[in-house]
C-alpha cells in the first residue's frame, strides 16, 4: 500500500535519489559523491579523498543531511523507469 503525501519521509520529499552525484561539505572541505543509500533525514554517500585523515575517519563514506547536499548530476531516473516498464510485460 503507498504511503500518503503526509507520511513520507524527509528524503522521500527531497529532490535527491539512489545514484545521484551531489556535493557536501565534509570538515570544511568541499567533496562530491554518488547517493548509495537513503534513511529518514539523510543518505550514505560514497566519496574520493586523498587526505589520509579524512580516509582513515570515514573509509570513503559518510553520512549527510539532505538538506545539506546539493545536485550535481541525477541519476538514470528514466532508464530505471523503462526498464521496470519492460518487465512488466
């Protein structure tokens, strides 16, 4: 059963997907990384750093607030779409 417009979550209401490239700031360094996975207020991003630190800290993946990414690139909305149409036949 779909969830009512009033009990979606917070990321379910944002403009961002599984897949999407976007930008944060990560101990006041910009950094740029691919959506892996959603929760409630926030999703798992995988990033690049050559800091040493900041491998050693977060192994190439962290945590952010939604409303604290900005979009870089979407994903393939569409060709998920299609796809998922194909099958159905």
């Amino acid at each position: 059963m779909p969830k009512k417009p009033d009990e979606q979550t917070s990321t379910e209401k944002s403009q961002f997907e599984i897949g999407d490239e976007v930008g944060f700031k990560l101990e006041k360094e910009d950094f740029t990384g691919i959506i892996e996975k959603q929760y409630t207020n926030s999703f798992m991003v995988t990033f690049k750093s050559l800091d040493p630190e900041i491998l050693d800290k977060y192994h190439n993946s962290t945590v952010v607030n939604w409303q604290n990414l900005t979009m870089i690139k979407e994903g393939p909305r569409e060709q998920l779409k299609k796809d998922n149409s194909d099958e159905d036949k």
